[in-house]
C-alpha cells in the first residue's frame, strides 16, 4: 500500500513538472487579463475576460458565447460571422492601453 502512494505520487510530481514547465515557456504577459469595450447597439460597456492564448500568440477574450480575437500582432480583429458591435475591434494593444480600456496581469515578485 505504501509503494502505491510512493508511486503515484511520483508520476503526479513528474505530471505537474511538465504541465508548470511547459505553460510558463508558452504564455505571453505582454497581453492584458481583460478588455473593455462599447457596445454600440446597447450602449452598455462590456468586459471580455482572457481565455485562451495560442502558440501563436493569439489569444482569445470572452464573456459567455460572445468572443473577440486579438491576433498575435496585437490588433482586436472584427468578426466573420456577427455584427462587429464592440469599439475595440481594429484598434491595437496600443490604442486600447492608451485609451484605459485594458485590466494588466500583477505580476508577483
């Protein structure tokens, strides 16, 4: 019983070791944790939060099923498939950090 807890403590730690190794290796911190953007039809601000980043770069911002693409040169593309409603498409990183409408990641020390 004891070699068993050993053991699968073991493959746990190796598990995790790769999982933290390669995560960190991949993650950009140059993008924000969050968006903000208009909705020109409600009128309303509307905060699309960080939820997948690519090996690429691109990362994906959301709230519920609605999305928004910022592609790896850092620019909020329109969408294909829906009225592009949100101000914050088209506009860089740049422009967006410029304006306030980002929420950065707090690095810890």
């Amino acid at each position: 019983m004891h070699k068993l807890s050993l053991a699968a403590m073991v493959v746990a730690s190796a598990l995790a070791t790769l999982a933290t190794g390669s995560v960190a290796q991949t993650f950009r911190f140059d993008i924000p944790l969050a968006v903000v953007c208009m909705n020109s039809k409600t009128q309303t601000w509307v905060v699309g939060y960080l939820q997948t980043v690519a090996n690429d770069g691109t990362a994906i911002y959301g709230r519920g099923s609605l999305t928004g693409t910022l592609n790896a040169q850092g620019v909020m593309v329109k969408p294909s498939d829906r009225p592009a409603l949100l101000d914050c498409y088209d506009k860089s990183l740049d422009q967006l950090r410029a304006e306030g409408r980002v929420l950065e990641f707090q690095r810890t020390k």
